[in-house]
C-alpha cells in the first residue's frame, strides 16, 4: 500500500468512531481553503500548527466564505 493510503485508511478508521461524521470528495476550486493548506505544506520545510488564528496563506479565503 503507498503512502497515501495508509494515511487514507487511517483516516477511515478514525472517522467511524465519530457520530454522524461524513466525508465528501471536493475538487479544489470548491474547497480553496485545503487546497491552499495543501500546497503551503508540501512546498514548507518545517512544522507547522496554528490553535486560534488561521494562517496567513487562507485567511482572505475564510472572510470571503463567511461573508457569503
């Protein structure tokens, strides 16, 4: 199994023990926010984590979302 579906497998697995969660395939013009997360870490050399404040790289993203 690659790399990726080890992590796809272990996400199914923590997903079925949370109550009424769901999952749905987005393309990445519908969910900018991942996808720009996504690009970040795969081009970023170090870790990062964020608790209060999203990152700069999706923060316009969000206040044009929760404007809509």
């Amino acid at each position: 199994m690659s790399f990726i579906g080890h992590i796809v497998e272990d996400s199914k697995v923590m997903l079925a023990e949370i109550t009424g969660a769901s999952i749905a395939h987005a393309c990445c013009q519908r969910n900018e926010a991942a996808h720009r997360l996504a690009c970040s870490a795969l081009s970023s050399s170090c870790d990062r984590a964020w608790f209060e404040e999203p990152p700069d790289v999706i923060l316009d993203v969000l206040l044009s979302e929760s404007s809509n």
